[in-house]
C-alpha cells in the first residue's frame, strides 16, 4: 500500500520532467522508481503522521502510550484506538494486557459478559499477520451481532481495522482502530492512510512490547526455599503457613524475594509465571510430603503390616 503510492508519485513526477524536458533527472528518478528497493521504503505521506511517530520514540512507560492512543486515533479518523495481547508465551510477564482509550462502560460490560471468549476480532487477529477491516469478519451468529451491537450502544463503534504482529516467539500483540461511523465510510477514509498506519503501528506495538512485557528465563529456577513456598501456596497455604512450615523467617520478606525473582508486582502473579515455566513439577519431595507409620513402615492394604 505505501510503497504503490510512493511509486505513483515517481511517475507522476518522471511525466512532469520529461514536459519540461529535464530528461536526465527524469532518467534518474525513473532507475529509483524501478529499484527493487522501493518496496521497503519507510515513508510517510502525511506530514501529522510524522510528527506523531516522533513523538511514540518518546514514550518511557505505560501511561505514555495510553495518552498517544487518542491523537492516535484521532489522526485516523477513529473514535477509540486499543493497543492489546493476542497471544503470549509461558515465559512472558506482561502487564498490562490492554491499554485502551475505550470508555469504562465498556471495559466493564466487556469483562463482566465475557466477550473476549466471542469477540471475532481476537480469533481473526490470532491467525493473521495482516491487517483487516471489521467488515470482513462473520458477524451474522446472535451473539456476535449483540457484541457489535452492545459496542455501537456504548460509543466504541462497529467498524474498525485491526493490524496484529507477531513480536518474539509467540507473543502477538495489535491495534485496533474503531469507530461509529458507518463501515463503507470508515473503509473509505481508512484505506488511503493504511501506509502511515502501517509504520506507526509497528512503532506502537514494539513499544508496548517492551514497555509492558518482561521475559523470565525458562532454564532458570529460584532457590529451593522459594520454591517450596510457592508450591505450599499452589497447595492452597497462605504464605504465613508455608513460611512456618518452612523455617523462613519472615513472610512479607519472602514475598519480596518471590516477586524480585520473577519481577512481578504480586505474589500472584509470580505464582503463574512459576506454573506456566513448569518450576514447581521438578521440586523435589519433601518429608511433610511422605505419610508413614511411627516406626517409618508403611502399613500394609490390609491393615497388617
């Protein structure tokens, strides 16, 4: 898409040379224009497209790239604008998920009735690595007709266009562009800006990747001490009883280290990292974990040994 209307604008202007008889710059530019490196030019064509891309080089954090999502979307023509995981990988803690600049009436009922489980947005952005317009989607079931009908209720919009990558391994994240406007006229004003696009969408997703995400390495694992705490937690402890179970002096100073390990913000969170890398499945047993008898014989199934 960029590159076709790079490539009008060099023969536009070859034509124009040529009537003004600068054959030779006109020769020139016709060898760039059928460079084969004309496709990976990295160009924009609107100038405020350009200005908002320097200023995403900017952002340092989170709350950064919420506040660039509604120019975003603005320059776009779009009413929201939503940057969001798609797909993960055991080994990434990535907080937030989602930053948007929908309003919270729909997060709410978007969260509260489920949606992510029936939103064809996500099941199309986890098999693509294109962009797509929401009005390529199947939306003639009840339930996905309610779900774009709740959205145009609440202001999100039902037209859109979602433009996913693929960032490491499995982590896929997107962003999505919605609006109220009927899906002809958003399709319309979209198309010819879907170069621009294109660019700053790869800037914003790269960005949110590594603003949000965080990598915990699968072939290493925590002390054996932690790891017990953990797996007396997943057992269902509190993490005073498994400290006492353990000897461990102090809670909250093992929940600190737990969550300095894996570099999460809650013990929680630390807890899933550890299950999803398989860090507690090579614990070995512990004495509390062996039943037996007094004088450590097993008693036999028939109750005689």
């Amino acid at each position: 898409m960029m590159a076709n209307w790079v490539y009008t604008s060099l023969v536009t202007t070859i034509g124009s040379l040529k009537d003004a008889g600068e054959d030779t710059l006109a020769a020139d530019i016709l060898r760039i224009a059928q460079s084969q490196d004309i496709g990976t030019l990295r160009v924009f064509r609107h100038e405020e497209a350009e200005q908002l891309s320097g200023r995403i080089d900017d952002v340092r954090d989170t709350a950064g790239m919420g506040a660039m999502l509604k120019p975003l979307a603005a320059l776009f023509g779009a009413n929201h604008a939503t940057v969001h995981v798609v797909t993960d990988t055991p080994s990434m803690l990535i907080d937030p998920r989602v930053i948007t600049t929908y309003p919270d009436s729909w997060i709410t009922r978007y969260v509260e009735r489920s949606y992510s489980a029936i939103d064809p947005v996500i099941a199309r952005a986890r098999s693509t690595d294109g962009g797509f317009f929401w009005d390529s989607l199947e939306r003639s079931s009840p339930r996905v007709a309610g779900f774009f009908a709740s959205a145009s209720e609440l202001g999100v919009g039902a037209a859109g266009y979602t433009l996913p990558k693929r960032i490491w391994k499995d982590l896929r994240v997107a962003l999505t562009l919605s609006s109220v406007q009927t899906d002809l006229a958003f399709r319309d004003a979209m198309e010819p800006q879907l170069g621009d696009f294109e660019i700053i969408a790869e800037q914003v997703l790269r960005s949110f990747a590594e603003l949000a995400s965080e990598e915990v390495r699968a072939d290493s694992r925590p002390p054996l001490e932690l790891l017990r705490l953990l797996y007396a937690l997943s057992q269902g402890a509190t993490l005073e009883e498994a400290c006492a179970r353990y000897g461990h002096p102090e809670a909250a100073e093992a929940e600190a280290e737990i969550r300095a390990y894996y570099g999460t913000r809650t013990l929680v969170q630390a807890a899933m990292i550890a299950a999803r890398l398989r860090h507690l499945e090579a614990l070995p047993f512990d004495r509390s974990d062996i039943a037996g008898t007094a004088d450590g014989a097993a008693p036999l199934p028939d109750g005689s040994g």
